[in-house]
C-alpha cells in the first residue's frame, strides 16, 4: 500500500496498524498513545488486543494512558512484562469531574519481552550545574543488603532523570485532541531507541511521535485511520527543516 506520507526518515499510512504489521517488524520499539476509552466521543474507543497485535514487532512498548485506562485493559498486555512508568505533569488539567482531585497528570509505560538485560535501554540522565563533589554515605535502612552497605553519591554533572516529568500540554495549539508534546514522547525515543534506530506508533494521530523520532535522528513508521490527522501528520512533518549531522 502506498504511504500517505514518506521522506528519508518516516513513513506514515493512512489505515489500520493490522495492515502493515509486516513493515513494522524489528523495530527497536513501539512509542504510541492509543485511544483511553474513557468518553462517549466518536473515536475514544480502546482498539481490543493491539497489544497482542504488536508483540510480534518489538520486545520494547511505550505506552500512554490513565491508571483506569491500564486497569480495564490488563488482558490485552499479557505478552508483555511490565518495566516501570513515568509521570506526566501537566499544566493544565484533563479531568471530567467535579467532585474528585484535579487530574494533571498521564502516564506512560514502559513493557517488555524476554529478558530485561536484552532490552536496549540508555541510562536517563539531566544535566546539573552544581559544583561537583562526591560523597559516600550509608545506604538508607529500608534499602535493605544491596551489595555492599555505601554507595557513592556525586553532585554535579548529570543527574538521573526523574521519574516526573513537567511538560507543558499541547492545549491552545494542539491540532489533535489528545495530540502530546514533543517534550513528553522525547526522552521516551531516546532511552529505548539508538540513533538511527527504528520507532513504530500505530495510532500515529498528529504525528509527534514520527516527529520527534525524526527530529532525534531515528526512523520511524506510523499509521492513522483518520485520513485528517495523516494531513494533519503529514504537513508538520513536511515544514520541518533538520540538521542531523552532529547528533550523537
């Protein structure tokens, strides 16, 4: 089938995910953000088992959602082991009631085929400005006997990322409802997918996920059933201009 959408570094399908499960076979993995199921609207509807579907196209899954939305789901992970999450602080809230805490936040999971020393992974990390020194202390009691009792702490330089991260949304700008920032799905790409590695998104919406692998040197392939959204895609990743030499 021919792509709506091509250049050097993404190609983008107008259509199901199920037609083009060949084409996505040995991605380095799959950073997506599926329909939750949690309104009345038209396209909120939780594709059944597409996590059943793409386990045969990577042993890496990013996935976006609410708690509820991975709760009432479950079944449909049972290929896959669960690593750990992150937080998605937002500035704005996306809760529909009234009588319950302010929802700002969203997740994104990370899952997992076979074994966990397999699965390429870059060590997250955050610059600090800080002077550098380094410490040994003793390790807090609840950590238990984890080989040895110090570990060395060093301030300064970069720091492990945290698990929250503080993100402003898309709101006001968005052409996609649910559309997510760059600065979200980023660091997603960059811990599980080397340079020039390959990222799937089978519910590929506004195309952030296609662009933000582009904009960090990888491949990506996405699909779309909404031809709007693939147009949508299509032009943002087309008005982009990238230098990618350097990157490293």
């Amino acid at each position: 089938m021919k792509p709506y959408y091509q250049d050097e570094h993404v190609t983008l399908y107008h259509g199901s995910y199920a037609d083009h499960l060949e084409q996505m076979v040995g991605a380095d993995a799959i950073v997506t953000d599926p329909p939750y199921g949690e309104t009345s609207l038209v396209w909120d509807r939780w594709p059944s088992k597409w996590p059943s579907d793409l386990a045969t196209v990577s042993n890496s899954l990013w996935c976006f959602g609410s708690f509820r939305m991975f709760m009432d789901n479950l079944p449909d992970f049972k290929a896959w082991k669960f690593s750990h999450e992150i937080v998605w602080e937002k500035h704005n809230g996306s809760g529909f009631a009234a009588d319950k805490f302010r929802r700002v936040h969203e997740l994104a999971t990370l899952w997992y085929q076979g074994d966990w020393a397999t699965i390429r992974h870059t060590v997250p990390t955050t610059p600090d400005a800080s002077k550098r020194t380094v410490r040994r202390k003793e390790r807090p009691p609840h950590m238990g006997e984890i080989v040895g009792t110090q570990y060395v702490s060093e301030d300064g330089g970069d720091r492990l990322m945290r698990s929250v991260l503080k993100v402003r949304s898309e709101h006001g700008r968005a052409v996609h409802p649910t559309q997510k920032p760059l600065g979200i799905v980023t660091p997603l790409i960059e811990f599980s997918v080397p340079i020039g590695g390959l990222v799937v998104d089978p519910f590929a919406g506004s195309g952030t996920t296609l662009l933000a692998a582009k904009l960090s040197g990888r491949r990506a392939i996405g699909t779309e059933v909404s031809e709007a959204y693939c147009e949508a895609a299509a032009r943002r990743l087309s008005q982009q201009a990238f230098d990618l030499e350097g990157i490293a």
